[in-house]
C-alpha cells in the first residue's frame, strides 16, 4: 500500500522541476530558427494556452480517477476490462516503453551536455566502432565522453529515487528550490542589461501568413511543448498524494502559470541581450549570455545551476514515470513482478529500476533526434485520446455528477486542446510522423497477437493486491 504523504507544495515543485529542468536552456537556439525571429515567441503563448486547455484535462481525470499512473489508471478507471479498455491501456504502456525513458534521458543528455561546458574533454569520442555492411558502406557508431557521463548520471539520480516517497518529496523540493534559483538568476541578469530595441526587431516579413509559416509555427509550438512537458507529472503519483482530488488540479494549474510566465520572460531577456542570431548559433545559450554580461567565472556559476536544474527534472522525470509499470502490473496488464513495492520503503523498486535501466540506455541516442520522436509517439494514443475520455465521461450519467473537478467553460479547453495538439502533429517532419503512426500501428498489431494468446492460453490476469 502506498503512502499518501505528498502535499500541494511537494506536487507542484514534482511538476515544475520536470517542466523547466534542461528543456528551455538547450531549446531556446532551435525554437528560434523555426521562425527566425523574435515574432516566434507566439509559440511559447501558444503553447502555454494548450497546456492550460490540456491542464484541465489531466485535472478532471485525475480528480475523478486519483490514483498512480497517469493516463493508463484513466483508462482503467473508465474502460475496465473492455476491449477499447485493453488496447488502449496497452498502447499506451506500448508507447511509454519507448518514449518515456527517452525523456528521463534527455534530462541526463542535457545535464552532461552543459557538464561539456566546463570540460571540454568530454566532447572527445570515447570509442569508436566501424563494421563494414555488404551494399551499404561502413556503419560507424561512435560513443562519446558525454553520453558515457550521462549513464553515470542516472545511476546516481536512480540512487537518490530509490527510497521511500516522502524522503524523495522532500528531496524534490530542494532539488526545485535550486531550479528556481538558476532561472532568477538567468532572468535577473537578462532584465537587467534589457535591450528592448533588440529584443524585439523583428524581420521585414515577420507576419506573412503562408505555408512556410504555418509550419514554422507549429514546429516551435511543438518545441514549446516539449519545454512545457510536465505539467502532469504529479498525476503518475496519484496514489501518494495527500487530498489529491483537490491537490493535483491545482498543482498542475498553478506549475502551468508559473511555468509560462517563466519561460516567457527568459527568452525575452536573453533575446535582449545577445543577438538574435548568435543565439541560433549558441550551444550554450545561458552561459553565453553570462559570460557577456559578467565574465567567464559568472558563466561557469550559472552552467553548475544548469547542472542542478537538469539533475532535478531527470529525477522528478524518474520519479512520476516508474508508477506506470507499476500500476500496469498491478491491474494484471504487464508483468506481475513490476507490482511489488519495496518490502520497508513502500516503492514501486523493481518499476522504478526498470525505468531508470531503459533510460540509461538511452542516454547513447542523440539529444536532438529523441526530442523530435518524443511528441509524436505521445500525442494521438495520449494526449488525444484522453481529450476523447473526458467527452465520453461527458456522457455518463453514473459518472458525470460525482466528478470533484469539473473544467471550466466545457468543451471549449477541450477543443483547444485537440486543434493544439493535432497542429503539432500534422505540422511536423514526414519522418516523425511517420514514426508516431508506426509505433501506434505496430503497438495494435502486437496488441491484437498478444490478446489472442491471452485468450487461449487463459492468462491469469487477477489484479494484485
């Protein structure tokens, strides 16, 4: 049995520290290329009205339904044993497999990332390996300093996960006070030393509405997003949450708001300080920025903040994904073993060491190509389908009336939800979408043989207690 220990503040700073973590300081170069310019910003507005809207989606579910694992506990919750229920749930569980570990990852990519910053070394190769492929030519793979640190940052973020969830809650906090310092720090400097002419000289042909665009748009919508992932997290602890019907509406209300006016103002301010185009340019945009205004040794300060910052979403990250295997198990749908909790920290261990291990193999991909897969391989069986949930729960008498959260002015933050995230997805590269509808298309087909050797074989498939 878990323990509801987790209060409003521990759950917003869970929320926050995922939402900010390396995101924004590594993405600031490629959302601004989308649209080369500073009119971009629109997409950050953008994004955050979509992840207001999508906010009240995951509030109304996870009040009515409070319990771990986020949108596969909502699907059980509402689906139960169906076969909508049991694909659904599965495909879910299919994607997260791939995707979820790739954004632990991307935490532990980044941080080492910036750890390259004040140590140049780690940008050398570490192993080189060539194997001749008959028609094809050489395949090269190469691994460098940087990645084999970044493995060594999730063991260490597994190790401080690994304990009972209030020790972690608090330790969340202190990881989020760290975070919010850095972005004070990063905005102070920026507002100080604001060039507003800069900052907001915008191109000839800033606001010609055509394809090229409406493209660029939704591509730094869709870097936006990515930033704003988060916003949620708490949900996929719904069990340890102290009064979570009332707690999680307002921790993801609240992280959203906080979120939004920050990332706003950081790229406004760093926009007034460095050129628009030696942003494009910069790896290290931060540092950059710190390192013009007060020096190498302010710049160094603010990349060790960076550090912590990306240390703190990567456990947070950790933390909130490893309760889906969990909850999975539990209702008889993924392994049973993945359902035990530790037997005197009340944990889902095995979940969490599962989680952790599939994300410290992903710390060999590239940062930039797991970003691009990550939203496409979520937003339509996620995302979408959940939009589809609360419109069904709209129809059930039996349900409808003793929902604790209801969104407001329903369906219009639903429908603005949709056409937010269906933009993304239509408006991405051929290669990713095609990515995203294969998973899914794959997931069904390995749903429809598993299901089939279910039936017949009569897999016990009793919940566990």
């Amino acid at each position: 049995m878990l323990r509801r220990r987790l209060s409003l503040l521990q759950a917003v700073s869970l929320n926050m520290a995922m939402m900010v973590g390396i995101g924004p300081f590594i993405t600031i170069p490629e959302f601004l290329k989308k649209l080369d310019g500073p009119q971009v910003m629109i997409g950050w507005v953008i994004g955050a009205l979509i992840a207001l809207a999508d906010g009240l989606i995951w509030s109304e579910l996870a009040a009515a339904f409070p319990g771990s694992g986020g949108t596969y506990h909502f699907f059980e919750a509402v689906y139960g044993e169906s076969r909508t229920g049991r694909l659904l749930k599965f495909l879910f569980v299919w994607q997260f497999l791939f995707s979820a570990p790739l954004e632990v990852a991307t935490g532990a990519i980044g941080l080492a990332h910036y750890v390259g910053y004040l140590w140049p070394a780690l940008k050398w190769t570490a192993w080189s390996w060539h194997v001749p492929v008959s028609r094809w030519g050489t395949f090269t793979w190469q691994v460098q300093n940087e990645q084999l640190l970044a493995i060594g940052v999730m063991l260490a973020i597994t190790a401080l996960a690994y304990r009972r969830i209030e020790v972690a809650g608090r330790l969340m906090v202190v990881l989020w006070a760290g975070m919010l310092a850095t972005v004070a720090v990063v905005i102070a400097s920026g507002l100080g030393h604001f060039n507003a002419a800069q900052a907001f000289a915008m191109p000839s042909d800033a606001f010609t509405l055509d394809a090229r665009f409406a493209m660029g748009l939704g591509a730094a919508v869709g870097i936006a997003m990515y930033d704003f992932l988060g916003y949620y997290q708490i949900c996929y602890l719904g069990d340890e949450v102290d009064d979570a019907p009332r707690t999680i509406p307002r921790a993801i209300l609240i992280s959203v708001v906080a979120v939004a006016l920050v990332y706003l103002t950081m790229n406004v301010s760093i926009l007034g300080v460095l050129p628009r185009q030696e942003v494009i340019a910069s790896t290290h945009v931060a540092s950059d920025m710190m390192q013009r205004l007060y020096g190498s040794s302010a710049a160094q300060v603010v990349t060790t903040m960076i550090i912590w910052t990306a240390a703190a979403s990567t456990f947070a990250a950790l933390l909130g994904y490893s309760r889906v295997p969990y909850a999975a198990a539990r209702s008889g749908h993924f392994f049973k073993g993945l359902a035990r909790t530790h037997p005197t920290g009340q944990f889902p261990h095995r979940s969490l060491l599962l989680v952790a291990g599939l994300a410290t193999l992903a710390c060999l991909a590239d940062l930039v190509t797991v970003i691009e897969a990550l939203l496409t391989s979520r937003i339509l069986i996620q995302f979408v389908a959940q939009i589809a949930t609360v419109f069904y729960l709209r129809t059930r008498p039996d349900l409808r009336e003793t929902m604790p959260f209801r969104m407001w002015f329903f369906p219009l933050p639903a429908l603005f939800a949709l056409a937010g995230w269906l933009y993304i997805f239509g408006t991405s590269r051929p290669q990713v979408i095609l990515y995203g509808l294969g998973s899914l298309v794959l997931g069904t087909v390995v749903f429809l043989v598993w299901n089939r050797l279910a039936a017949k074989s009569r897999l016990d498939l009793t919940p566990v207690d």
